[in-house]
C-alpha cells in the first residue's frame, strides 16, 4: 500500500488521532471533576509556606470556572502541576506548586490511567491500517522501530498545539491577587511532547507486535 502524502499538515490525517485523545482526555476530567465537583474542591491542596489549603478555601465559592478546573486536573494526570501565585512568570515557575489529583485522592487517581490509554490508542489507530511497516507514512527508522515512530510523531502532531493551548488557557484568578495556572513549560515538555511521544508510541509498537502475531521481532526487525 502507498504511503498517502497528499495532505500537507505533518502526519497527515493521523494528527486527528492526536487531537482526539487530548479532547477525550479532557473530556474525561471534566466529567469525573463536574460530577464530584465539591469533592474535589474540598479534597485538593496546594501548601503555601507550611499552610495547608483546599481549592475551596482558596477559591471560595467561585473563582475557577468548572471547566478550567478540568483542564488543571487533565494536565495534573501528565504530571504537570498546577501554579498558585501573586504573580506567575512567562513560564510558570514561580509560586506554589500541587498536583489536585493527586492531593485530591480516591477515585480521581483513575484520571492517571485515562491519559496514556487514549494515547497509548493513538498510537494503535494511527498504525492500525499498515499490514506492513513499508505502508506507514513516515519511511524512518527499521522495521522494528518504524510502528513506534509513526505512532510517536504523528500522535505528537496532533497534541502538541492543543497541550500549548491549554497551557495558556487554563488558568484563572482567584482575587486577591492568586492567579493559579498549569505550568507552561511543563505544558509544552511533559504534556506536549513527551507524553504524545512515549505514549503514542508504545501504541505503535504494541500495533507492530500484534500484526506480527506477538512473535518476538528478529535482529532485522529492531
């Protein structure tokens, strides 16, 4: 089968594969976190100076719109903490720093499984039409290594301008001079590129296994 080169955008319309599991990803926050939405507000901390707080106690009855709560949670499940700060760098690293899931608990905890499956599914998808490796898109790598690649970059492709986005998106002030925001450069390394690329990969490759019958890849294969 020919590699289909016609669409210009790298990756060509794999990227979707990308871009749908950042969306479902976030999605899946912004279910479980609007549904137990007191919850979690009274379960997640940030420590400021050897004080403990709670969202609520920050926040009060308002301050972070439900939506970008989601959002700070979905990059707190790539490990991407959220910034509490009178004022927040270019990058985000100055402040207070806490993981909410993390801080929050319980059946929250679960958010850190959805992100790398979705990815970990990108990466399946991407591949999934590719009898042989000679049929993926992108011609680099061996055999061996080229299922994990396209799954890698193309499921790059198509979450990193969104993890960027939501970097810059999800924040809000709290008064009082608190702006609480996801880490930016934690945004674009971690959630941008690393995970997309660990993840999606390791879908590809998995892919690449299942096409060979989950034999072990010979010397050539690797």
């Amino acid at each position: 089968m020919e590699r289909d080169t016609s669409v210009r955008y790298p990756g060509g319309t794999g990227v979707l594969w990308g871009v749908a599991a950042y969306l479902l990803g976030f999605g899946a926050n912004y279910v479980l976190v609007s549904s137990r939405l007191s919850a979690f507000r009274s379960r997640a901390t940030v420590t400021v100076e050897d004080t403990t707080y709670t969202v609520t106690e920050l926040a009060g009855s308002g301050g972070v719109p439900t939506w970008k709560l989601a959002g700070l949670s979905f990059y707190n499940t790539h490990f991407v903490e959220a910034v509490f700060s009178g004022f927040v760098g270019v990058f985000g690293q100055a402040g207070w720093k806490s993981n909410l899931v993390s801080s929050a608990g319980g059946v929250f905890q679960l958010l850190f499984a959805i992100t790398p499956l979705l990815l970990v599914g990108s990466g399946v998808a991407i591949t999934r039409t590719a009898a042989e490796s000679t049929d993926l898109r992108f011609a680099f790598g061996t055999s061996g290594s080229r299922f994990f690649l396209n799954g890698a970059v193309i499921t790059l492709f198509g979450y990193l301008p969104l993890a960027v986005a939501g970097g810059l998106l999800f924040s809000a002030d709290l008064g009082e001079n608190v702006v609480v925001r996801a880490d930016l450069l934690k945004s674009i390394v971690i959630a941008g590129v690393v995970y997309p690329f660990l993840f999606g990969g390791l879908g590809g490759y998995l892919r690449s296994r299942a096409s060979r019958g989950g034999g072990v890849p010979n010397a050539s294969e690797v």
